[in-house]
C-alpha cells in the first residue's frame, strides 16, 4: 500500500535533481538517488528499473522499493526513527518494473562511521558515549520484539544527530538503507540475525561492545547467545583501519 500524497506516480518519476547515489546496475536492474526540492522541502528520490527482490510470495519479482516503504511505514509505526515515506509505488512499462520512492530529509544526521572517522567520540564523555549505546540498544530492542529485522545491519546504517541540551549533549539515532528489511516468525530470529551481522560489521571495541550487547540483552529481555556462542561472537568484529580495539 502507498502512503497518501498529492502526486502520483508518473509526477515523482519525472522528477530531477543531484545525485546522492548514482544509478548503479544491481539485481539485473538500475537503482539510483537524487535530491529533491519539494514543496519547498528537501525530499530523497530512489528510481529504480527492473531493480527486483523476490520471495515466495513474490517469486517473479517485484521492485525492491515497495519493501523499503514498507519496512519504513512499519519501523516508524513501531517508534524506530527511520526516514518518513511520502511515497512509494511501482508500475510496469513495456514487461519492465519501475519502482519509486520518496522519503523525507530526516535533517542534521549522519552515518554513525563518518561520525567516528570525524572524531565524534573524541568530543564526548563516556558516560555521553555510553549513553549512544544504550539509545541504540533502546531502537533496535524495539525493532526486535515486534519481530522485524532490519536484514542488512551495519554500523554505516546507523544514522547520528548531536544537539545541544539542558544537561549537555544529547544524540538522536536512527535506521536507513531498509531494502532487505523484512518481518520474522520470532523476536530471535530477528535480533539473532541483525546482532550478529552489526558485530561482524562494526567497529567498536570488545569492551563497548559488550557495553552494547549488555544493555540490547536487557532491553529485549533474552539471551542471544550462550557462552561459547558469546566467545565466537567476540572475535568476529571488524577493524577499520584508523580505529584501535
């Protein structure tokens, strides 16, 4: 289903404006992002030909936009900050998909690694450190146990905002590129598979991890993994160059 708008199909599809992702050739298809000046308002425009996911219920295909809007309306009913969907639709032309999606600017965030790279964590306290992870382990719990997973978690997914507060400063999280999301059976299943895939795919150290896993745990009110599972888990993360454990 499409969130209500205005325009139409064929009036965001001709729409134009900078690239923030070139079109690029993936899934047989073409998928691309502009920015868009909208009402006065800044928007982003995924385009997307022949672009397809497929499922059982989908086993033609189908463009992998309509997912992302779903997945985006679903983490937004849920309270998970995620870019609101003005729009998302797809159309056949000539046997070939096309597939769009218009998102708002979420304004003022950043990718949780450029943030680093930049030295944000050099400019706040550990306590303010560690207050970003309990926030994340407060969006992603909240993600989980409605048994849905974001379904490509990295920390370059994970989006930052700094302002300044009454007491100091204060973060806003929130969750983007949401094309693989999709639902699970169980609230394991998909803290299981997104935990797993951020650990492999992060860079923080052993011991902000287990800051991070400690707090997530506790918010989700299980266990993911048992000791040895835990140990293997450990040595699994990722070390970018320019960031030491």
């Amino acid at each position: 289903m499409q969130p209500h708008c205005e325009k139409n199909f064929d009036y965001w599809w001709n729409t134009s404006g900078p690239w923030v992702e070139e079109p690029n050739v993936r899934r047989s298809g073409t998928s691309g992002v502009q920015r868009v000046m909208h009402d006065g308002k800044l928007v982003y425009v995924k385009r997307q030909t022949g672009h397809l996911s497929r499922s059982i219920r989908y086993p033609l295909g189908r463009p992998t936009v309509m997912r992302e809007g779903k997945a985006l309306s679903k983490l937004l009913q849920l309270g998970v900050t995620a870019p609101a969907p003005i729009f998302y639709g797809a159309e056949k032309v000539d046997g070939v998909w096309r597939g769009i999606l218009v998102t708002r600017d979420l304004g003022g965030f950043q990718d949780l690694d450029t943030w680093y790279s930049e030295g944000g964590r050099a400019r706040i306290s550990e306590d303010e450190h560690l207050r970003i992870l309990d926030q994340l382990a407060q969006l992603l719990s909240r993600m989980h146990r409605a048994r849905w997973q974001h379904g490509c978690m990295r920390s370059k997914h994970i989006f930052i905002r700094e302002r300044s507060g009454d007491v100091g400063q204060e973060f806003d999280l929130a969750l983007l590129d949401l094309e693989k999301s999709h639902g699970r059976l169980t609230t394991l299943g998909a803290a299981r598979h997104d935990i797993f895939q951020l650990r492999r795919h992060s860079f923080w150290s052993e011991s902000e991890w287990q800051a991070l896993l400690s707090r997530y745990e506790s918010r989700l009110g299980k266990k993911l993994t048992r000791p040895a599972q835990r140990d293997r888990l450990s040595s699994q993360r990722q070390q970018p160059a320019g960031r030491k454990a």
